[in-house]
C-alpha cells in the first residue's frame, strides 16, 4: 500500500507570501521619501526588519521614521535584503519539512514491510 501523497508548497504560506508582497509594495513606496540631515543607517535597518515581522500579522507599514536622513538607495537595498533573507529562510524552512516528511515515510515502509 502506498502512502498518501503530500503536497509541500515551497516559498512558505500564503499568508507570508502575501506579506512578503505588502511589505514590498509599501517599502517601494516609501523610498521617495526625502531625507534629513541626521542619518542612522543600522537604526533604519532594524525598524525596517521590525515592520516586516509585523506585516506577517497583517500591520500595514510605511517608511520608518528611524529611516530619516538615509537615502531611497539605501533603503530600497535594506528592503531587498530584507525580503530576500525572509525568502531564504522560508526555502529552507520548506526543505526541511520536505525532509522531515520523507524520513517519516521512509520510517512507515521499512516498519508496515512485512
């Protein structure tokens, strides 16, 4: 007999996916926002990884303030990396369920084998 057969969609959940696509529809749209004079780049990298963890909870966001004086380039490459280290771990995240999920198979037939 064979087991069931399992779908594993890889890129996570819908609902990550579709906060992955909200965080970088607000951070585009937020990257023309003009700067000041004071700057503090790490600063505007944490509060950027702050709002992208709570648009998995479905909070909108917009440009953080601690992101005042650093330039559109700047934060448009701290949103690509951003989302791409998410996308990372959401494979990875999935390749193991994937693993996990063939060693219990594999577990099933060698113990069901008569």
């Amino acid at each position: 007999m064979m087991p069931p057969q399992r779908h594993i969609a890889l890129g996570g959940t819908m609902r990550t996916r579709t906060a992955i696509t909200a965080v970088l529809l607000a951070l585009a749209a937020t990257t023309t926002a003009c700067g000041g004079d004071k700057a503090d780049p790490a600063a505007c990298k944490a509060a950027m990884e702050k709002q992208f963890e709570d648009a998995k909870d479905g909070k909108e966001g917009s440009r953080p303030d601690a992101c005042d004086g650093v330039d559109d380039k700047t934060v448009k490459k701290y949103a690509e990396e951003i989302v791409a280290d998410q996308t990372t771990k959401e494979v990875e995240k999935s390749l193991d369920d994937m693993e996990k999920e063939i060693d219990d198979t594999l577990e099933e037939l060698e113990t069901s084998t008569p």
